[in-house]
C-alpha cells in the first residue's frame, strides 16, 4: 500500500462537494446527454468543495468507452483560470448508462491524479456522484446541488 498527498486540498479526503444548481441542471445534466467530458474549478475550504465553473472540454475526443483529454486545452484552461483565483478540482464526466460508480478505465486515470475530484453523471438516473483516489483507494464523496 503506498499513500498519495493531495497538492490540490487542504485535507487528504473532502468530505462534499457542492455545486450550483444551475450547472447541475442546465450543464451536467443538459450537455451530458452528449458523452461530455469538464473541468471543474472552484474553492476548496477544508473538507469541503464550492464548484464555481465547469469548462466543457471541446478538442479532447470522448466517446462511449474512453476519452482523450487534449493537454494544450487543458493546461490553457487551468492557467486562465488561476488568474481569476480558482483553483483547478479535476474532471467530470457523463455516463449514457445507469452506472454512477467509476469504470475500471475511470480508476485507472484516477489513480493517476490522486487528490482530484471527478464527478460522475449518471443522465438516465439523473444523479451525480464523486470520487476521489486517496491512499491506495477510491473514495465517494457527497455531492450537493445547491
Ligand atoms: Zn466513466
């Protein structure tokens, strides 16, 4: 067992992740139905997570069983967003099935980016999930439409 140390929190593991309702509705839920792929950026104050923008990445290619995040649109988002003060939390992704829980290809970035945030949006349930990879395991951490 190795242990991973978050660069991006404050504490290894948050505990919730809120997000603004709109973006629930209007982004993940709306232009998920589309095998989306976002970064999301926001706050991070102790063991909790305020989303503040979800960037819809275009370049990167998606598709049913994978997706291929394109680094230049990445890195260019994250540099944009550091110069108004957010900080980058990780990524989101829509799943076209009933599945909430991470794929075993999702497990395998994420033990990658241990200490990012992904959401995972189920669009026929209409439920949106979190995980993390932290100490040689994947966390689910709440989520919250507020
Ligand atoms: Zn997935």
């Amino acid at each position: 067992m190795f242990s991973s140390h978050s660069v991006i929190f404050d504490v290894d593991v948050p505990r919730l992740i809120k997000i603004p309702r709109n973006l629930c509705e209007r982004h993940l839920f709306v232009k998920g139905a589309f095998e989306s792929v976002w970064m999301i950026f926001g706050k991070s104050i102790r063991d909790e997570i305020y989303v503040e923008e979800l960037i819809l990445l275009k370049k990167s290619l998606v598709s049913r069983y994978f997706f291929r995040i394109d680094p230049i649109e990445w890195m260019e988002n994250i540099l944009d967003r550091q110069k108004k003060g957010l900080s980058y939390i990780g990524m989101a992704h829509s799943h076209l099935s009933r599945t909430i829980k991470p794929s075993p290809l999702d497990i395998r970035f994420m033990m990658e980016c241990p200490g990012e945030v992904w959401l995972i949006v189920s669009i026929p349930l209409r439920k949106i999930t979190a995980w993390t990879w932290s100490r040689g395991d994947i966390i689910n951490i709440k989520v919250k439409c507020i």
